[in-house]
C-alpha cells in the first residue's frame, strides 16, 4: 500500500518508507496488534453486559509519560498479523458475543483497517466499529475512515501547550486535537444509541482527569462546550495510574484524590453539557452531578 510508502497518516507526518523502517509511531508497514478480547470497562453504550470486542493495536504517534498502555503503544509489543487474519479477530469477537468493535490506537494502520472491515462486512461483521483514539488525528485520515467508522471514541488529552509539550511529547498537539475533534463532530455528530442501549453513531470526548490538574481540563471543557457542542457526550475519567515513566515526574506520580475528580465534575457542571458518563470504580465518594448523567 502507497500509505506505508511516505506516511502521513497521522500529525507526524514522518514520510518515512515504513517498508524499510518504523515512523515515530514506533511500527513498520505490517500490522501489529497487543490483544483482541471482550472488554467491559468502556461506557455503557460501547460494552453493554458482554463487553465490547476489543483490538488493542501496537505502536502509537504519542508518546506519554503517563501512558496507561504503555507496553504495547510505546514499546510496540504484539503479534504481526496479516489482514486475513485480523478479519478473522473482528468475526470471532462478534461470534463471542462482542456488543461493539473497538480499534484501539489504530491509526498507525488506517488503510489496513478500512481493507479490514470492509471485508468483514462482506463476511457477516454487522457490529458498529468503534476508532478509540488519542485524538491526534490528521483531517485526510479522518476522511479515509468515514465510512468505516461509526463512532469515534476519542481523548481530549489537554489544551494546553506547555502540558503537551512537557508530558506527550507533541506540543502541537491542541490544535491537532481541536481539529479533529470538530471533524469528527461533523461527520457523525452527537451520539445515536439504538433501543437496546447500543452506540450506533456519533461522537464520545473523554477527559482523563490528572493530579493537580496539570493538563488544565478546564480549557478542554470550555473548547467542547463553546466550538462543538454542550450536547456531546463526555466521559470523566479517573482511572488515572502512575505508570510507566510517570514516576520521573513528582506532580504525576499518585493517583488522583476524591477532591480532584469532584472539582473536575463541578467544571463539566458549570459548562453545562447534559450528556456523558463519570467513573465510580475507583473512587469512594462522589460528589454530586445533576448534569452528567450516568
Ligand atoms: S503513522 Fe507513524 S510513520 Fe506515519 S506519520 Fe504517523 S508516526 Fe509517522
């Protein structure tokens, strides 16, 4: 595939000949994945009881210091696969019972994924496909997987240009970020759920909520709020662990406190978005939401 040849399928844009080398994603030209399971941790919509189908794809064009998957996204750990096999994962996911199919940090492998699924869709898959990104995603690749995707899963990592610099290594990336986004809302707009309770188009923002709020999610919430839509659906997350390199970093290296994950809930309430999801799996105590519903 001509893509692998002078890539540019995300913001890196490295143009490297991935035939012959790795980008800054960390991954050549074949595809790669960590692991395809049912995964009941994502928002309702996505998981249902069963879970949803999961592909957890190597490599990754961010680099995090906190980086919650940091084996197989940035030390690229997996299992090459070729495309026949990889429609054989998504139709075994959908035969175990699978509610959606999630792509976990595929970007890398954008082309191959369109061939993928349009090839599974011919063999029986009819589950709506999920793209969990970074949010670091390029307006061309967004375009190439219109008709693949249909629904985008997407972090909202921070606005804030120092934080993106110092601790994902894209300084560049609130722009990126804020692009994509908007492009995403444009294509599927805000999220369709079917009587059964299962996504079938749109659009979820996560926000990772971080010690001391050091990626300012206050900025990422006034973006959502006055340029896409107080409608979208968000997810306040505070599943926040201090891995892989996070320890170097004073400020990052604890979880969050009951207090930082109620203040960041009373932003999103003072925003006024109407729709989305916060966590209670890790914390003992909730503060009170009218607004995010559950
Ligand atoms: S996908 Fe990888 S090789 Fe291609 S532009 Fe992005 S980081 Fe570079």
């Amino acid at each position: 595939m001509s893509y692998f040849e002078n890539c540019s399928l995300c913001p890196r844009y490295c143009r490297v000949n991935r035939y012959i080398t790795i980008g800054e994603c960390g991954v050549d030209a074949h595809i790669r994945y960590a692991n395809a399971l049912l995964y009941k941790g994502e928002e309702p919509p996505i998981s249902g009881k069963r879970g949803t189908g999961a592909v957890f794809f190597s490599g990754c064009p961010l680099h995090c210091v906190y980086c919650q998957n940091f084996a197989f996204s940035q030390m690229a750990h997996g299992k090459t696969i070729d495309l026949a096999q990889l429609i054989d994962i998504y139709l075994a996911l959908q035969r175990k019972g699978a509610w959606t199919l999630e792509l976990v940090t595929a970007t890398q492998y954008a082309p191959y994924i369109v061939a993928s699924v349009e090839q599974a869709r011919n063999e029986g898959l009819i589950l709506p496909v999920v793209w969990n990104t970074s949010g670091y995603e390029t307006a061309e690749t967004l375009d190439m997987l219109k008709a693949t995707v249909d629904i985008y899963l997407t972090d909202l990592i921070s606005l804030d240009e120092d934080f993106c610099e110092h601790y994902i290594g894209a300084k560049h990336y609130p722009e990126i970020a804020k692009k994509a986004i908007k492009h995403m809302y444009e294509q599927k707009g805000n999220l369709q759920i079917d009587g059964e309770g299962r996504a079938k188009k749109g659009l979820i923002v996560r926000m990772l909520v971080l010690p001391e709020n050091v990626n300012h999610i206050e900025k990422s919430l006034r973006f959502l709020s006055e340029e896409v839509s107080r409608f979208l659906s968000i997810s306040v997350m505070d599943q926040y662990t201090p891995v892989y390199k996070a320890g170097e970093f004073p400020e990052l290296s604890r979880k969050i406190t009951v207090g930082e994950y109620g203040r960041a809930l009373a932003t999103v309430e003072e925003f006024g978005f109407e729709n989305g999801w916060r966590q209670t799996h890790r914390l003992s105590e909730m503060p009170a939401t009218k607004k995010v519903i559950q």
